[in-house]
C-alpha cells in the first residue's frame, strides 16, 4: 500500500537482466539481495522482466493452459515466453507491421494475432508456425476474439467493420459494418453466442454472432471514445473503459450501469485490464469500510473473489475490490518514464505481468510471497 | 282359506311381484283388447310400452328454451361416479392388447401412437425369445395411478380408435384386456408355434447339411479338377454328371463363349509370376456372371488374358501401370449388378518355393513376408537407382571429361573396370564406387563433381525434376542422428564428413566439408520455425558468416556441372544450362539492383513455383526457415546481386531467363523484402540497407508508434476515411465512369435530338424551363431513395434522365425567414441533424423537414448530377430540380446545396475528384 516509485525497479538489476542475453535468470545471491530490499515492505515487488521486445509490447497473453504466455508487440513479432520459467520459448516472425493484439484459443495450441499490416494471422504453436492468414480488413485491425469453442475468430478493426471469421478454411463468414468510427475492442461472450463491440464513437453494441444482428447499443450520456471492452466471466455484465478515465460494469440485460471505476487515468490507450484472485492478497479488514451501505446492489457477485487490475496511464496498477471500490494495493509502478503509459495487464497465479510503451514485460510477484518462498528455500 | 284359493286359481291372476295390470276386463271390456287381463311386467309388456314424455303433451314445451334462460333437457342426464376405493364391483379394464402389430414396429412406435389416447404406463411388446423379433403382441397398461376412470377411459378410446388401424401395413386388433391374461394367453400360443418351428427348422437345417455334405462329397468325386464345373468352358462330360442345374449353366456359359476352349481360360501354374486382378469368386456369382461379361468389363483396358478357376477371374496384364490404372478404375464397379472386388497382385520378387499350391492359391501373403518381399523390392528399386545415378552423374561425365582432356590411358581402363564392377555385382557398387572415386583424385576437375551425398539418392526421386532431386539431396543428405549430433558437436561432426563424406583433398576439401555441416544443419533447422535462442545457435551463426565465402563458392561449383569450375565466371554461370533451374530467383533477386533494371526484368520475370510463399496458403514465409523454394537454386537475391555488376552481366541473365515464363508476383518491391526479411530474421544475414519495407500501394498510414495500439487514441479525419472505407463515398466517382463507359445509341439520338432543337432553350432557359415543368409535369420520374454512399439516405434515379430533363419538384412548408431560424433551433434541439431547408429567397425558405416529398432526400455534390432552379409558376415560384447531365439508371441524384460560408464546417463526402472538403 505504501510503495513508492523510488523502490523499483532498479537500474543495476536491470543492467544485470540485459547482459544475459534476454533470458531472465538470476542468482539465488540477487534474488535473496532483492527479497531483502522489499521484504520490508507489502506490496508488489518485481520478479524479472522479460527482454526481447523492440518496441512497445502491445499485449502479453497468458494460454489457456497457464504454460505459456504469448506477448504481442510493435515490432512485429510475437514471442512466447515459459509461464514457468519466465524463459523466451520462441519468436513468432511474419507481421511486417506492428501487433496490436494477441489472442490463446482454446487448447493453447492455436494464436491469433491483429496486426497493422491489416491482416489477421493464426499460428500453430505447437508447428511454430502461421497456418492462416486472413485478409480482408482495409485498415489496421485492433481487436480480435476467438469463440469458446475455436472455430470461430471476431475481429475489429480500423475500417470500422466487424468480421467474422471461420477459422476451419479462412474464409470471412460475415462483415458487420458496426460502427461509425474505428473499432477498438471486440469480446465474446463466455458462451459463445454474443460478442461485444466498442468502438471510438463512444458506443458499446452487442451482436449475435450467429446471425450478425445488433441486439443491443450501450450508449452513454456524454459521447466518450471507448478504449476496451470485455464480458465478465458470469456473462452478466460488460466491462467498458473509455478514454474519460472510467471503467464502466454494465447490466446490459437491463441496459444500466451498475459500476463505475474512475480513480485511474486513461486518455489515451486503449488498456486492458485483467481479474486478480483476491487469494493472493490477505484481506486487510481493518482497512475496508463497511461495504454495506455504499453499494447495496446485485453485482456482487459479477467477479467472486476476484481483484480487478486497473492500469492506469502514469503506469501503475490499481487492484481494485471490484465490489467496493476501494483500492486494495497501487505498489506496481512499471516504469519510471513518466512517458511511458502502461497498455496492458495480467495475471498469472500471484504473478502479474505487465506491459507498456517501452518494450520490457515485467513480471511481479506479491513480496509476501517472495519472502516465504525465501524462508522456504525457494528458487525459481 | 278355501275360497280364497278357489277365487284365486279362477279370477284372481296369480299375485306375483312387479306386475301391474294393464288392462282388466272385468273393469270394462274393450272389444281390440279381448277378455285376457294384460300385465306388464317389470316395465316390459307384450305389445311394446311407449313411455312418452308427458311434458310433451304441452306444446309450447316442446317449443323450447323456456323464459328462464336455460333449455329443457331433451335427454336425462346419467350420473357417472369416478372408480375409487369405496366403488363396488371390479375396476375397469386399463389395459388394452393389441394384436396383429407388423413385426417391424418398435415399441417406440406403439408408444408414441397411444399415447394419443392417454398416459401409457407400460407397453409390453412380446418378443420372440429366439430372435428377438417382435411377435406382433403387446399389452398396453395405462396410467391408472392418478386416475382409474381416465386409465379406463383412454383404453377405451384406444379400442375404438385403434382398432383396425392399420399400422405399418397390418389392421391392429386391439382388445380390452382387463388383467392382461387375453395377451398372455396370445403369447403362449405364438410362443408355442415359435419354438414349433424353430424345432422344425433346425430339423430341416441338420437335413440340410447332410444333403449338402452327401452332395459335395459327389461333386468333389465327380471333379477332375480344381474348376468349378459351371466355370469348366470345355464340354467335358463329366460335369453332365453334375446334375440338371450345373449342367444347364455350363449350357449357358458355352453358347456365350462357344469359341473357349479350357487352355486358354485354364489359369496356368505360374500365375503368381503375372501382373493381375483378381476377382474372388465371392464376388461373382456363377449363374449370374460369365467369362464374357468379364471380358466385356474390362474391355477399355489392355489385359493380357483373363484366366479363371475356382478362386474366381484372373485378370493378367504385361505392365505395371496399365494394372494399376484398372484396378483403380473398376475396383467396386458392377458386374451384371454385382459389386466386384479386386485384389491387386503384383510379380513377387521370391521365386516360388511352396510349390503347385502356393503358386495358384496364394494371393494374400502373412504379414512377415509381405514385408520382406516389399523390403526386397524396395531395396532392388534403390538399388538400380543408385547404380543409374553413379553410371549417369559420376561415371558418365567423368568418362567424357577424361576422354576430352586426354587422359592417361590407365586411369581409364581403371574407371571402365570399375564401370563393369559396378554393374554385374548390385548391392556392392556404393563401396566400390567410393573406392573408385577414391582413386580417381588424380583426374582433373572429377573431383568438382562429385557428391558423395548423390548416393543417398532415393529410386523414388529419378522420376521427378532436376530441381527436387536436388533439393532433396540437400535434405537428405545425412540421415537425422547425424544432423543432431553435428548440432551439438558440429567440429568433431566437420572432421567426420571429411573422412566419410568427401573425397577429395586439398583445402577445397575442407571448405566442402564445413559446407556439408552447414547444409545440413540448415536442413535440420527446417523443423522448427522459430529463431532458437539457445546457445547452440548462437555458435551456428558465427559458423555460418565465417563459412559464407566459402559456400557462395561451392554453390558456384554445383552450378556449373560442364564447365571447368576453377575458371568460371560471371558469365558461365548464367549460361542457359546453368541458369535455367535457378532461374526463378534469380531474376527477382535482380530487383534490388539498379533501379532502372528493376522494371526490365519484372518484365520477364520468370514464374516460379507459387507453393509455400503464396500468402493464402498455410505456410508463410515469416514462419520458413532458411529453405524457402529458392533454396534448390542456389543462389538468392543477395548472391544475384553480387554477381550482376554492369550491364553486360545483365544482359545475359536477361537472355539467359528468356524462356522462363513469368511469375505473378505483386509488388516486386514487397517480393523482395519479403524474401530478404526472412533470410534475416533466420539469422543468415544482416538487415542491409537493401531490405527496407516499400510503401505498400493503395491507402496506408503507419502509426509511428509501431501499431494502433500503442499509437493511442487519435482520430482520422473523414476525408481520409473515404480512402479506406470501401463502402463509403465512392458512388459517385464510379458511377460517373460508368455513365460515361456506356452511352447508348438511344442517348446518340436524343443527344442529335437536343442539338437539334437546343438553340432558343439556351437562349431562353427560364421560360423554356417553365415549358419543361409544365409539359412534364403530368410524367414523373421514376426515383426511389435508399441508402446512399453519400450520407445516410440518397434518392435514386431508376429510369435513365436526359441532360436538362426535370427530375423533381422539391416541396415543403413555405416559411418566413424568422419561423425558418426558430425551426431550426428545434431541429437541433430535437436532434434532427440534417436540414431540409431550401432558401428560395431573402424571406422564403421552403422546409420540407416534416412535410414535403421524396426530393429533401437528394444530397450534395461538388460534381452534381442535377441542378436545382427557382422558376415562376403562374405567380408561385417553385425549386424544381433539372438533372445537369445524362443520369443512368441506378445513380444517385446529386446537387450542390450551395451553402454560404460558415466558420463550423460540414465536411463533405461526396467523393468526387474535385471536392471542396466541406459543403459550406
């Protein structure tokens, strides 16, 4: 709760990290040096970064499986990185313009990535290889989603259209001229059935993926460009960021807002964020109000045990108790450039990984859990 | 007591209960009646009781609904009470049996049609205990459990009903069966007759199979040989002896094949030493299908003979192929509605040793030696390949080098004894002929030609090109575990393959040898398609830049097969011979040279293979490893470009690649970073300044940032939209193309017509055009509005529109200029963004927001297709549109809505070449 920026992370560590060709490995004599710096202190505290990136890494995807964790950048590449060992598995070439996102399908086998270069590639991690290149898009794509049963890819994009595609053959199944200005997030649904648009023209729409029709636009009052949106696991609600630093929980059965998240900053990215098991982080009763009274409402249980992982654009995370809004830890600060803005978010177990405009994938570990693990003899 | 028996037994009738005098004659005798008193008794007397209702008596009754409302009864109402516990006598049957049921309905079936008539609780269909089938007896219970009266009452519904039906061809009996013994009893009795005739039919089968044993030990006594008597073609006359029906057949088979005689259709002893298809007898039966039906089957395809016997049709044929074709053809075809099988059989390659048996009855072999015998054929095929190869490759032109450049005449008798060797004794010739080029360093230049690697040569590749036999020598030069341990070990691996591999001395060997490593490696590295940032890799790389000279050096070589390799030069190796395989590359890699070549040479550049690079397909060449296509041809963009120094240089490769057809790559640019991106991202060489990503044609706007989503939150202004938005705002600029493509000899004509005619119009516009309104003013247009390119709704002309002709009027409210700007507001507030307002002059304005007509559809222009006039109409002045130009069918109608300036503009998004940008 308490950390500030000076803490991390470290200019000698890092300079150790790069010497070592990319990969990230550390002595059991640093890590303990570096348990001993924070273990003073709660909070976050920086595991390893991963290097390799050249540029801004765009998203950091973790497989469905939890071994790999596929990181996307403006380079053009696509690595995959060892949720074990933190190691670099491999490099995916064949973008020839930057990534805006990388997505698992299920049975972590099969990667989608969305690139500038306006084309859509699906690769075979296990071949290491594209198998699929789907074109059709008339400007960058930014957004794609896989079905829950990996036949079928949504993909949003700068033309402003919606396509649907069949992963089976490549083909474009259908092309939803969906909103007025370019696409900036694209979400299916849990089951599989919905998929969810936000677009800069500041609507949210919900789609029927079977028949491409328009079920639902959530519109807001004041017409905010919106930066991400994504389906809460219990398929309730929407999550909708926009670029007025909010995060909005929608009950788009019902069509109203039940939530809304404004303590972090977000102008101009479009940031995702992540859930975070509220198991890794002891409860701090004393330091919750009662949260009875201020929101007495039925999303309780839209994330169960769950944190929310905020990143805000001055590059800190906030993990937010979704329910009560209050903010549980801010302690995760991924860069010391004030410039550089975070653009993603994720958890792996206690792990958090993030991303942003500078090309370094930081991981972070609770330092609870460090300094146990440091008493139990642990190594990584 | 006396009298009263006596008045009794005379007068009185006999006191009995519920009788009741009719009609006593002692009360007054009626003559119809006669003197006999008349009882009625219990209700029935003799002539028949009419009971009338006595209510009928009064006519207005009988009329109907009395003032109460509510209509007489014209029956008494029975009272039914519901079966339960306290309800007397037995309860009413719930089951139904139903007979006769076809013994191909399911209980499913029966289910699902009673269950039209109520619950069903149970439904037994009896089964045939020894088959299983139904017996077509089934004892329906229904649901009694809520409701016995229901159960009853659907049961009874089901006899009335279901009785008779026919159910899958047979009239269902169904029967009320109140405890079910109906159906019991049905069932013993079918039981009985079942198990009656399964007792009788296994009777008749043991009879069966004795007259089947007794029958076929005569026929096999009466058989001189293997044949079948009705597939015996010659008339012997013991298959007369065969009885009746064998006979009658060998009649058939003789009149179709008269011409037969048994040794042409005897299947000789060797038949396994043939190329045939054979035809299992299973599949033909004999009275149904005939040598000459067989004959005729096969007709299309040049069989040698067609054989037969008891295992069925032997087809043989001379070659291979000619078999295969047929077998594949007519495998599973019909024969006189037979479905034929064949079997395959090829020439074995053992002799025979199972003697006369074997020879005629094996056509399947046990697993074991069919793989032996596969292994043998394949090792003789790989055999005669190799033994091609070193004659051809290695032999032949060292010959006719030795005999050009003159030779010591020892060495030559040496090379041709080894030649003879080489050719009587097959499976020794890899050894000797590694001990022979082991001799042979001494003849010069043999030593550039040989490539141990070629006797690796798989027999399967001599029938494919030049090019992939070589490609595939590359990657298969060494087997796996060789390529892995070089991996791991690649000097002590370099250091073997000069032992083994090569054989010839000096440094150059050296050179080769680390070129062998690399090649193989490289070929190892295919797998994976991933930049390895292991260690070893690491080691490779600097492995490779330092062997680069030496393996542009060696790829030279292996290029030049004829010429003398010490001397080549630039132009050699583009001499057609050489050139040719290559060719595909190699032109392209012109493409980054000089830039006036570039277009020279796309012009011929040659078609390569469109296989793994082509982008729709699976594999891409980010994801290719170092053996992309071109790999087969040695040399590469770069390699290309290093040789192409001057024009001279180019020009031969221009002569060189003459014949090569072209190859359809987009953009030559693209081609070639696309190719030098990729042999940079495995690692062969640096990002040179060479390989910069051209700017793709067509709209592109790269982020500097790297991608959108590191770009952030920007926005793109509408007029660039229209660049990339493929169903905005490009309806106008198409259809102009359009309407200016097709003029028709209609339009010529009226063209004339106008020109004609048009001289006072263009002088008098006004008034002619008030003569067009007034003239036109009965035919209408014919528009219709839709969605528009332009901006949400457009009005369309579906007729074609002569220049000058009016289209429409454009109607609304006349308004003041004061109600005009309070209409505004309430637009705006109201949220109707568009304005239908049309000012006609300083005070008027015509708003055709909530009232007008189809013509505030029509939208703005910069390049307009109509013109919009104000003209007086008998005192009323009126906007009416004039199309300015030829409008084809299916355009949109356009026209400048001549906004004066505001400082917040409208962006415009007519999409016409010449576009302002803005309407105001």
């Amino acid at each position: 709760m308490d950390s500030t920026a000076q803490q991390f992370p470290l200019n000698h560590d890092l300079q150790v990290q790069k010497d070592q060709k990319g990969v990230v490995e550390e002595d059991e004599e640093q890590i303990h040096k570096r348990i001993r710096n924070y273990e003073s202190h709660s909070g976050f505290s920086e595991y390893c970064t991963l290097f390799g990136h050249e540029k801004s890494v765009t998203c950091v995807s973790v497989s469905p499986n939890k071994r790999w964790i596929a990181t996307s950048s403006s380079d053009g590449t696509i690595k995959i990185w060892s949720a074990l060992t933190f190691r670099l598995e491999c490099t995916l070439f064949g973008h020839y313009r930057g990534i805006s996102q990388v997505k698992w399908a299920t049975g972590s086998k099969y990667l989608a990535s969305a690139s500038d270069d306006k084309t859509i590639r699906i690769w075979d991690f296990e071949k290491r290889c594209s198998v699929r290149c789907l074109k059709g898009h008339t400007n960058y794509v930014s957004s794609i989603d896989f079905n829950p049963l990996g036949t079928l890819l949504v993909s949003g994009s700068w033309d402003e259209t919606v396509r649907i595609w069949n992963l089976q053959d490549g083909t474009c199944l259908r092309m939803l001229p969906a909103h007025s200005e370019p696409i900036i997030s694209v979400s299916i649904s849990a089951d599989g059935t919905l998929c969810a648009t936000a677009s800069y023209d500041g609507m949210a729409r919900i789609w029927d993926v079977l028949s491409g029709q328009c079920l639902k636009t959530l519109v807001e009052p004041i017409n905010v460009p919106l930066s991400n949106l994504q389906f809460t696991e219990n398929r309730k609600y929407l999550l909708v960021s926009n670029l007025n630093s909010q995060i909005r929980l929608w009950d788009y059965r019902r069509n109203r807002v039940v939530r809304i998240f404004d303590s972090h900053v977000n102008t101009r990215y479009s940031m995702s964020w992540d859930c975070y098991s509220s198991k890794n982080i002891p409860k701090n009763t004393e330091a919750l109000p009662n949260n009875d009274s201020s929101y007495p409402d039925d999303a309780e249980s839209f994330m169960h045990d769950a944190y929310l992982l905020i990143p805000s654009e001055d590059g800190t995370i906030q993990i937010t108790d979704p329910s009560t809004k209050i903010i549980i830890d801010d302690s995760i600060r991924h860069s010391d450039d004030p410039e550089t803005s975070l653009l993603n978010v994720t958890s792996l177990g206690p792990f958090i990984i993030t991303s942003g405009t500078d090309p370094y994938v930081r991981v972070w570990a609770p330092s609870l859990l460090l300094s146990k693990h440091e008493k139990d003899g642990f190594s990584p | 007591m006396d009298f009263n028996t006596s008045t009794r037994s005379k007068s009185q009738p006999v006191q009995r209960n519920n009788y009741k005098v009719l009609y006593d004659p002692e009360l007054g005798i009626k003559e119809n009646l006669g003197r006999k008193i008349i009882y009625r008794f219990n209700g029935v007397s003799k002539p028949p009781l009419v009971v009338r209702d006595p209510r009928l008596k009064n006519p207005i009754y009988a009329r109907g609904i009395p003032k109460s409302g509510r209509p007489f009864l014209k029956s008494l109402q029975t009272i039914n009470y519901d079966y339960n516990e306290n309800s007397l006598g037995p309860e009413p049957p719930t089951q139904v049996f139903v007979s006769n049921i076809s013994p191909l309905v399911t209980s499913e079936q029966l289910r699902y049609h009673f269950k039209s008539f109520g619950e069903v609780f149970d439904l037994d269909l009896k089964l045939n205990p020894y088959t299983g089938t139904s017996l077509g007896l089934c004892c329906i219970s229904f649901d009694k459990r809520s409701s016995i009266s229901v159960a009853a009452h659907s049961a009874k519904i089901a006899v009335q009903q279901a009785n008779g039906l026919r159910f899958s061809g047979k009239p269902l009996s169904v029967v009320l069966d109140r405890d079910g013994s109906l159906c019991e009893e049905a069932f013993k009795k079918a039981l009985n007759a079942v198990e009656k005739q399964f007792q009788e039919e296994t009777l008749q089968k043991q009879r069966f199979e004795r007259e089947d044993e007794s029958s076929r030990q005569k026929l096999s006594a009466a058989m001189n040989e293997d044949i079948p008597p009705w597939r015996q073609p010659s008339k012997n006359s013991q298959t007369l002896s065969n009885g009746d029906l064998q006979h009658s057949k060998v009649q058939n088979v003789d009149q179709k094949s008269g011409f037969l005689t048994s040794s042409e259709t005897d299947v000789p002893k060797n038949i396994n030493d043939y190329i045939y298809l054979l035809i299992d007898d299973r599949f033909v039966p004999p009275d149904r299908v005939y040598y000459t039906d067989i004959k005729h089957h096969f007709r299309k395809f040049l069989y040698e003979k067609i054989y037969m016997n008891k295992d069925g049709f032997y087809i043989t044929f001379n070659n291979y192929r000619e078999a295969s074709n047929c077998y594949r053809a007519l495998d599973r075809t019909y024969v006189q509605n037979c479905r034929i099988k064949l079997k395959f059989h090829d020439i074995p390659s053992r002799t025979k040793e199972d003697g006369k048996k074997s020879a005629v009855r094996r056509v399947v072999l046990p697993p074991e030696e069919a793989y032996a015998e596969a292994t043998s054929v394949v090792l003789r095929d790989l055999e005669a390949a190799l033994l091609r190869d070193v004659k051809s490759k290695i032999i032949g032109p060292a010959i006719f080098k030795y005999l050009h450049s003159m030779p010591k005449p020892s060495v030559k008798e040496e090379l041709q004894e080894n030649l003879l060797v080489s050719s009587t004794s097959v499976p020794d010739v890899p050894l000797k002929i590694e001990s022979t080029v082991g001799k042979l360093p001494s003849l010069p230049k043999f030593k550039k030609r040989v490539d141990s690697s070629k006797m690796n040569l798989s027999a399967g590749s001599k029938t494919k090109s030049k090019l992939q036999r070589r490609r595939r020598r590359r990657h298969e030069a060494r087997p796996l575990h060789y390529q892995l341990n070089q991996m791991y070990n690649s000097s002590a691996s370099e250091a073997e393959s000069d032992q083994e591999l090569l054989l010839s001395s000096g440094d150059e060997r050296v050179e080769r040898g680390k070129i062998g490593s690399i090649k193989s490696v490289k070929s190892d590295e295919a797998t994976p398609v991933f930049s390895d940032t292991s260690d070893e890799n690491d080691k490779f790389h600097r492995f490779r830049t330092k062997s680069k000279i030496s393996k542009k050096k060696y790829e030279k070589m292996e290029v030049d097969y004829t010429s003398s390799s010490e001397t080549e030069s630039d132009a050699s190796i583009l001499s057609p011979s050489a050139a040719i395989p290559k060719s595909g590359s190699a032109i392209k890699d012109e493409l980054i040279s000089p830039k006036k070549e570039i277009d020279e040479v796309l012009a011929l550049a040659p078609k390569w293979r469109i296989n793994e690079f082509d982008e729709t397909g699976s594999v891409y060449y980010g994801a290719l490893p170092y053996n992309y296509p071109e790999d087969d041809v040695l040399l590469d963009l770069d390699g290309l470009q290093y040789l192409v120094k001057n024009d001279e240089d180019y020009s031969y490769l221009q002569e060189a690649l003459k014949d090569e057809p072209l190859m359809d790559i987009n953009d030559p640019n693209f081609w070639a970073y696309e190719r030098k991106s990729c042999k940079f991202k495995n690692g062969d060489v640096k990002y040179g300044d060479t390989a910069i990503l051209p700017e793709p044609k067509g709209y592109f706007r790269s982020n500097t940032s790297g991608s959108a989503k590191s770009e952030g939150y920007y926005i793109i202004p509408t007029t660039e939209k229209s660049l990339y938005l493929p169903l905005r705002n490009r309806s106008t600029i198409d259809t102009i193309s359009h309407s200016t493509s097709r003029i028709t000899s209609r339009m010529n004509r009226v063209n004339n017509r106008r020109l004609a005619a048009g001289v006072e119009k263009s002088q008098l516009p006004a008034e002619a055009d008030l003569l067009r309104f007034n003239a036109l003013k009965a035919r209408k247009k014919q528009l219709h509005f839709g969605p528009s390119r332009i901006h949400t709704l457009g009005l369309f002309a579906m007729e074609n529109i002569d220049k000058n002709d009016m289209v429409i009027e454009y109607i609304g409210e006349i308004i003041r200029q004061r109600v005009a700007d309070n209409r505004e507001k309430n637009y705006v507030r109201e949220g109707i963004g568009d304005s239908y307002l049309f000012r006609i002059d300083e005070d008027v304005i015509v708003d055709a927001t909530k009232k007008g007509n189809i013509a505030r559809f029509i939208n703005h222009s910069c390049a307009p297709n109509c013109i919009a006039r104000i003209i007086r109409v008998e005192g009323k002045r009126k906007i009416v549109i004039y199309a300015d130009r030829d409008i084809m069918h299916g355009e949109e109608l356009t026209y400048d809505y001549k906004f004066p300036e505001e400082a917040d503009k409208i962006p415009c998004l007519c999409g016409a070449p010449t576009c302002r940008g803005y309407l105001n």
